[in-house]
C-alpha cells in the first residue's frame, strides 16, 4: 500500500510459499522496486520472531 502521494509504503514481507512472516511500514528511501531478472534469496525462518517486534502477524 502507498501512503502520502508515495512518501512510504506498507510493505508485506512474506515466505516463498505465501506465508505473511511481518508488514511494516517504510519511507519510499528504504524501498525500491523489483528488477525482472532478479531471483529471490532464500533463508529459513528463525524460530522466534522476536525480532520483529512491531510486526503485524
């Protein structure tokens, strides 16, 4: 979702297999498009999601 003409952007961080893992909210500075021939870099999920402390779950 774009906020304020694009000033931010809610931004869903989700697993490959279309899990939400966090939504956060980001300035348009800490964003930037995907690129066509980029490939998505895997991690597995820690245990706990502390770390993600304001996240939306």
């Amino acid at each position: 979702m774009i906020h304020d003409n694009g000033a931010d952007f809610e931004v869903e961080f989700m697993t490959l297999g279309g899990d939400t893992v966090a939504v956060h909210t980001l300035l348009a500075n800490q964003v930037r498009p995907v690129k066509q021939k980029e490939i998505a870099h895997v991690r597995e999920i820690a245990e706990s999601l502390d770390y993600f402390p304001n996240s939306i779950m």
